[in-house]
C-alpha cells in the first residue's frame, strides 16, 4: 500500500494490518490500565529519586548560582561605584589643591613683584637723594667758587683803580663779606 498524501498518512496510523493498528493503544482496556498504573505507582519512586530528584536539584544549583552570580554581580557593582565616587573624591581633591597651589604661587608672585618694586623704589629715592646732595654741594662748591673768584677780581680791578698795593687779607674778608651781603639778599 502507498501513501500519496498526509490525508492518508493519519488513517494509516490508525489501522494496521490486522484492522486495528496505532488504534488498539487508545482502546481502554480495564486490566492493562490498573497494571499500568501499578507500574508508573512503583516506578515513580525510583524515577524521583534516580531521575527528577537529580534534575530538580541541579536546576535548584543553577538557580542558586544564578542568584549568587547576581548578588555577587551586584556587590562588583556597589564596589565600582565606591570605588569610582572615592575616584572622583580624589580627583575633586587634586583639582582643588592644583587650585588652590596656583593661586598660592600668584599671590607669591604678586608679593614678590611688589617687594622688588618697593626695593626698587627705595633705591631709586636714596639715588636720587644722594645725586641732590651731590648737586647741592656741588652748586655750594660752584657758588664759593664764584665768590671766591669774584673777590679775586673786585681786588684786582681796585688794585688797578688805586694803582696801589691793597693788604690783600684785610681786602679779602672786606670784599667776602660785601659778597654775602649781596648773596644774602637775593
């Protein structure tokens, strides 16, 4: 017999040669269903315990490591985020002192500045009293330079005028104060 479609697979299934086929096993049979049972009922035990007793224990262990595995994954990830908040702590910090080192190192420079400018500043008033005490004795050494040869000439034009000698000492401190005299008033 040929089968030429799935429509006559099925009832092929069903019957068999002797006319009942795959049949015969959905027929009810009282004595076979009890001994069935009997069996399944004695064989129940043994298949707990060889069979699902292994399989529901092992999927108890996975399930029990996958819980493990998720704590644990859930510790590492309480850790890292520790470890990345004390991270940017440190960084906070180190920016903060990098901050607060520059802002330090300014104002150092800025005091430096202004000590060196004060210290140049000093020098530059004691330079510059110095150069006046130098020009003030100088124009002091000019001035009695002056009178000095002013007193020179006034002796020498009245030797001319008197055609005479003159005690050049006695005319010297005649002629020195009459110069004083006229400085004095100017």
């Amino acid at each position: 017999m040929a089968v030429t479609a799935v429509t006559d697979f099925i009832p092929f299934l069903l019957r068999s040669e002797d006319g009942k086929g795959l049949g015969a096993l959905l027929d009810f049979i009282p004595g076979a269903t009890i001994w069935t049972w009997i069996a399944f009922l004695v064989a129940l035990p043994v298949m707990w315990k060889m069979i699902y007793g292994p399989i529901t224990k092992a999927l108890e262990d996975r399930d029990r490591k996958v819980e493990d595995a998720i704590a644990a994954a859930e510790v590492a990830r309480q850790q890292a985020e520790q470890q990345m908040a004390l991270a940017k702590a440190e960084l906070d910090k180190a920016r903060s002192d990098s901050k607060r080192m520059v802002e330090e190192a300014v104002a150092r420079a800025e005091r430096q500045a202004a000590e060196a400018q004060r210290v140049a500043e000093e020098r530059m008033k004691t330079q510059q009293a110095k150069a006046l005490a130098e020009i003030d004795a100088q124009k002091r050494a000019a001035v009695q330079e002056i009178r000095q040869q002013a007193v020179d000439l006034t002796i020498a034009a009245t030797r001319k005028l008197l055609q005479q000698d003159v005690n050049d000492e006695a005319h010297r401190r005649m002629v020195r104060d009459f110069v004083a005299t006229v400085g004095e008033r100017r």
